[in-house]
C-alpha cells in the first residue's frame, strides 16, 4: 500500500452552528473563526436565487426548496474533508432530515445546537434592520425545529449568554472530545 503525502493524517472537524432564525448562528460562528482560525461558510450564502427570492417575500421555503441548499452546503464540506480541513458553518439544520443530509459520507460534521427562548428570538429579529428574515417567519421556524437529538454528534447550548461565552461552551465542548488541541 502507498502512502499519499498529501492525504489528511487526521479526522477534521466541521462544526455546523444551527439554530432558528436570530438565535445568533453567525455571531457564533464569528467568535468561533476568530479563536480557530478555521475556513468558514455562511449557510445562507448557499440558497439559490429562487429561495432568496421566496424568503424575501415571505413565503417559507418547502422541503423540495430545501434539498439543493443542503446538498450544495454538504458539497462544500465535502471539499474541506477531502483538503484536510477544520471548518465552521452556520445553517439552521431544523429538521433531522436536513442535517442528515449534511452527515451523509462526512463523518466531520459535529453541530452546536444554539438554542434560545421565543421571547428573545423576536426581540432580536425584530431589532435587527437590513436583513432578509421577516420576522414573521420566525414562528414557522420554532414551529419546524426537531432539536439536536442525543444520538447526533454536537451539543446543544443557550444562545442567551453572552456571544464570547456561548462560543466558549463551544470551544470547551471541542476540547473535550478532542477536536481541537
Ligand atoms: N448571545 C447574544 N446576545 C445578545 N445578542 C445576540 C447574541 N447573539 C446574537 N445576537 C444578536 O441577535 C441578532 C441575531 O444574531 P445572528 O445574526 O447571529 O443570528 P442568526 O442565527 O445567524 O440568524 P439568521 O438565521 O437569521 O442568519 C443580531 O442582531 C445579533 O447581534
Ligand atoms: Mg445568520
């Protein structure tokens, strides 16, 4: 058997931030990129433009709107396994279905679950401007949430700490299981 140089010696880990709208996925996953230095994707930035479109009316997208978002999302992790790489990606993965999809052939994936309570959530989508979630569709969001199951690799934390803190449980979660040094 030859050995190739350039395969990865190691597992990677994808850590995949998901959570309802507003919970604070990106503010995580920004915290979490400046203390690891790891590639990031935007999950949101994988949506075709048939689905920006929708949301932006306000009109919750259907599973069959869902499929090539997770599979181009799943793609693109693919390609960070394949290169040997850590990364952190945010998707708000609602249904166990969705992030089965992210799973499939990537043994990497590992999500935190930020979890926060309605109350929050719409104060927080109510309060931030210039961004594409109505906050309307955020009852659809909490009424479509499967929360992170035991059985599934991750964890799931509070989003109302503050943002430096909820990235640290994360981190520490990591450092327990021996994903990052
Ligand atoms: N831990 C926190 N404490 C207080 N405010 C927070 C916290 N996390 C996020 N926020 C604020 O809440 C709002 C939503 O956060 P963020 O954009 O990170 O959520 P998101 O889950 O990425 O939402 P979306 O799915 O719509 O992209 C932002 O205005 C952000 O500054
Ligand atoms: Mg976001």
């Amino acid at each position: 058997m030859t050995v190739d140089p350039d395969r990865p010696s190691g597992p990677t880990t994808t850590v995949v931030v998901m959570g309802v709208s507003g919970t604070g996925k990106t503010t995580v996953a920004e915290h979490l990129v400046e203390r690891l230095g790891w590639p990031f994707a935007e999950g949101d930035t994988f949506h075709p433009p048939a689905n920006v479109a929708k949301m932006h009316a306000g009109t919750p997208l259907d599973d069959d709107d869902r499929w090539p978002w997770l599979q181009a999302l799943a793609d693109w992790i693919g390609a960070r396994e394949a290169a040997g790489e850590n990364a952190v990606v945010t998707c708000s993965a609602l249904k166990r279905s969705y992030r089965e999809v992210l799973r499939a052939g990537h043994p990497s994936v590992w999500f935190a679950h930020v979890h926060t309570s309605p109350d929050v959530l719409r104060e927080r989508v109510t309060l931030r401007a210039g961004h594409y979630m109505p906050p309307s569709l955020l009852d659809s969001q909490l009424a479509t949430l499967e929360p992170l199951e035991p059985d599934e690799p991750g964890l799931t934390i509070t989003g109302e700490g503050r943002p430096d803190d909820v990235a640290e449980q994360v981190l520490e979660a990591l450092a327990a299981e021996h994903r990052v040094g």
